[in-house]
C-alpha cells in the first residue's frame, strides 16, 4: 500500500514539568474522518498545535505523501494543505462573512485594490459547495454560533486545504444544528479532504468517523476502526478503567417549590416565562441555540432586567436588577463559557473560589488569607478537584477540573439555587461522568438546580423534568421519566409534541 498522504510518526513533547508526547504515532487516509481521542491532558491538543505549525515537537517527523516536511508555523502548515477549525472560532466581528473567509488572501483588482465583487461571488460559491445559504454581506458578529462555525469552514475550505482539523465543532450546538455540521463534513470526504475530527461526544464518533485514534498520558493506545469497536471498548482505551453508561436519574418526589417564575418577560428575548423549581430537583432546560435559554439564566441571576413578571424564592419576592443582589438572593451561576465568564485563568484555584466571597473573606478591606485557603481547600476535598494544590493557576487544570472550580466557587456562597449553563461542554468522558454524579448528589442534598444544555443525553438522564423553549418562550414540559428525544426535538422546532 502506498504511505498515508498524512503521517506522524515517534512524536514527543516537554514542556517543564511535563511530558506531554511520548513516541506518539497518527495517520490521515485521503477522504476519511478519523476521530482523535483522549481525556483532557492526554496530549490531543498538542499533537494538533506541532500539525498546525504552532510547537515544534522534539522528535519525530511529520510526513506529508512519504516526504518529511517541517512545519515551522501556521502559515506554512497552510501552504501544506493543513487547516484548523477551532473550538473557540477566531472570526472578525465587524467583517462581512466574505471578509472573513477571505481574509489576508483578498482578491485584487488590477489597480491593486481589493475586488470586493469577485470575493463576494468566491464565497457565496463556497457556501453553495457547503450546501448552506448565507449571505456573503451579512456581518458575522450578527450571526448564531451555528453559522460562525459554517464560516470558519467555508474559510478553511476555500483555501483548498487537503487536510481540515475540526476541534469540538459541535460543543455550542444543538442536536439539529450538529446534523447539518455532520452534513458538511461528510461532504467534505467525500471530495477527498482529510478529516481529523476531535470531539467528548461519543455518538457523533460512532455515527461520523471511519478510524479512531486514542492518547492517554501522552502516549498513544491504538488506533481502530469505528465499525470493529464497541462503545464500551472505546471508553475503556480512553480513561483506562470502565465508566458505568449514565443511568436515569431515579425518580424521587420533589421537595418544596424554591423559586417560583411567573410572567417573565423581556422584548426581543423572553415571552411570558413561568416556571416552578423544586428543591432537591434537577430540572433541565432544553432548545435551540438562540430560543432563549441562557438569557433566562441571566434574567434569573440579574444580568439581564427583564420588562415585566415576578421571581420568588421560597414564597418572598425576589427583585434580582444585578447579580450582587441575585447572589444575595440565594442564586449561582456557573456559565456556558468558564473560561471567558466562570474563570480568572491567570489566578490560583484559591483566588476563583474566594472571588464571590470577598465580603466575607475580609476584614477593613482585607482579605483573610488563612480564612480563604481555609475555604478552598475545603471545597476543592469536597468536589474531589485534582490540583497540586489551591495556589495553583486553574489555567493549568484540565477542562472538568476547571468546571468543577466554577462551581465550587458557587457553592461556597451557599445557594439556594444552582444554575447550570452546558455543564460539561468540553470536558471528557470521564469527568463528564463524575459532573452529572456532582450534580445529582447536590440535588440529593436539597440544592434546586436548573440545568441548561444542548447535549440531548445529558437532558434526558439527568433530569428530573424538562422545559422546552422555542423563540423565548417555553414551548413545553415533560417528565424526565417518559421524555424521548424526537418530543423535545418537537417542542424545540416549536411543533408541539409528538408523543
């Protein structure tokens, strides 16, 4: 057989302290998706920054059609034919779709302008190869998630790439909107193009991809075919131990009503929202990107100042115009995005848990070293977060122990409820496990909590009852217990349920 137009081979990488490649072997087939797993801190990451040309490795070769190569940047990585399209989208705002496929590459006119005209038509023939419809003029700060991700392909596309590296493409979308990334890709092998595709979601790699590569502290495991490997296989060779499938959350009666919603509302967002929470119940909180969902936790903890409608928490009204005051009302937040709204990366895990708590960590405004380290250390034993210690800089943790540093943060003001926005978006399997049992032990001990995610899996196991929003209102309810999938798809595409 003729060698992979892809190959890696003996790849290692040091960073002080840590050895993050150790002798770590890939390759890429013309026309295939080849899934690349691992826990967070297996050395995924790094392996796709030395591809991208963003790290040298320290030994080993990168072999592109049998002939070593070097790839010294990410500008040379691209004249190779190897494109990135990253998790956190790195996309121009205030530029147009076309200005942003075409960016640094502008076709010129022949007095040295840039022709405007045909970088339009250019990147309205690449959306149409895409099989998507976007106006190539719209500005891409106005546009959803969904359709930033299809930008960032097009660009990637356009480029002609031979090899594209999709990093959790899906972490920020819904069940439908995946789809029709899924959609694309396939279009894509199907022309040939390469494809290492990176993603915790376990049924897009049984459903997309033809091979899979796992590491695991650096080194690499195996690479299988998906068709010849089960689920419980896969799991096993990723964290080294078997992981018990997530079950139902037990049905339990749900306590006394926490917070009581009535008639909220704010223009252009939410539509007369009304909603019970119980205590000890997780309810879920389900739809598509942009119906609502993470404005209604901000209208919750006072971010957002809603029109009209009334929040109460347990039977006394609640007037929640900041978050100061919404915290002083008994209610956390732990966000979509940790590290850009839950996390100050560059401070230790004692400063993030501490940081809501400074009032009460001070005294004649200064804080209580001792009572803060006291406080951490605490809650990082309580949630089992595994740091070297609290002076360390949570932007050295993994994802799921970051996470679960946002939430310690929360839980040491004591809240009465506990809002959830996409909490294992991603993290890996394994720690994705031990977040829905944090949270399902919370409950067990009386904390209200609403969840919000777009993980269908997640909503129907570990949810008590779901809502359903569609176009900010909500669109309906279901008991965890008997809800399917296509309902909540149902209520979400605002259709009403089929069963």
């Amino acid at each position: 057989m003729s060698a992979p137009p892809l190959q890696l081979t003996g790849i290692s990488k040091g960073f002080p302290g840590v050895q993050a490649l150790s002798d770590v072997q890939f390759d890429l087939r013309a026309g295939e998706v080849h899934a690349l797993m691992g826990e967070n801190g297996a050395g995924k990451s790094t392996l796709i920054k030395i591809l991208c040309g963003a790290q040298p490795p320290d030994s080993g070769q990168i072999l592109i059609d049998g002939a070593p190569v070097t790839i010294g940047s990410p500008v040379v990585a691209g004249k190779l034919g190897i494109s990135p399209v990253h998790q956190e989208l790195s996309l121009e705002p205030y530029l147009s779709i076309a200005e942003n496929i075409y960016l640094g590459r502008q076709p010129l006119n022949r007095f040295g302008l840039i022709d405007r005209r045909q970088m339009h038509v250019a990147a309205r023939k690449v959306l149409e190869e895409l099989g998507v419809v976007l106006d190539p003029h719209a500005i891409v700060g106005r546009l959803s998630i969904a359709e930033r991700q299809v930008v960032a392909i097009a660009r990637a596309v356009s480029t002609r790439a031979r090899f594209i590296i999709f990093d959790e493409p899906t972490s920020s979308l819904t069940r439908r909107e995946s789809d029709l990334l899924m959609q694309m890709i396939r279009r894509l092998r199907d022309q040939g193009v390469g494809i290492i595709y990176i993603s915790h979601r376990m049924e897009e790699i049984f459903d997309l991809c033809d091979r899979v590569t796992v590491l695991r502290d650096g080194r690499f495991v195996a690479t299988r075919d998906v068709a010849d490997i089960t689920l419980d296989e896969l799991v096993r060779m990723i964290v080294g131990r078997n992981i018990a499938a997530v079950a139902p959350r037990p049905q339990t009666e749900p306590g006394q009503v926490v917070l009581e919603v009535r008639g909220l509302s704010k223009r252009g967002l939410l539509k007369d929202i009304s909603f019970d929470l119980h205590r000890g119940e997780i309810l879920g909180l389900s739809g598509l990107v942009g119906a609502g969902r993470t404005e209604l936790a901000r209208a919750l903890f006072g971010d957002i100042v809603p029109d009209s409608g009334k929040i109460r928490i347990d039977g006394a009204p609640v007037n929640s115009r900041t978050p100061r005051q919404a915290i002083a009302a008994g209610i956390g937040l732990v966000p979509e995005d940790r590290k850009e709204q839950g996390l100050v990366l560059a401070q230790s895990v004692m400063a993030n848990i501490g940081m809501p708590q400074l009032g009460f960590l001070s005294r004649f405004g200064v804080i209580g070293a001792r009572r803060e380290r006291q406080l951490a250390e605490r809650y990082v034993q309580d949630l089992a977060i595994r740091t070297p210690g609290v002076d360390q800089n949570v932007m050295y943790l993994s994802g799921g122990n970051q996470q679960r540093v946002v939430i310690a943060k929360w839980l040491a003001t004591k809240p009465k409820i506990l809002i959830v926005d996409e909490p294992t978006r991603g993290v890996d399997i394994g720690a994705k496990a031990e977040l829905h049992m944090l949270l399902r032990d919370l409950a067990a001990g009386g904390m209200a909590i609403l969840m919000i995610s777009s993980d269908m899996p997640e909503v129907l196991s570990v949810s008590d009852r779901i809502l359903v929003m569609h176009q900010g209102r909500i669109a309906g309810e279901l008991p965890a217990a008997n809800a399917t999938q296509e309902a909540v798809m149902s209520f979400a595409m605002g259709l009403g349920s089929r069963g």
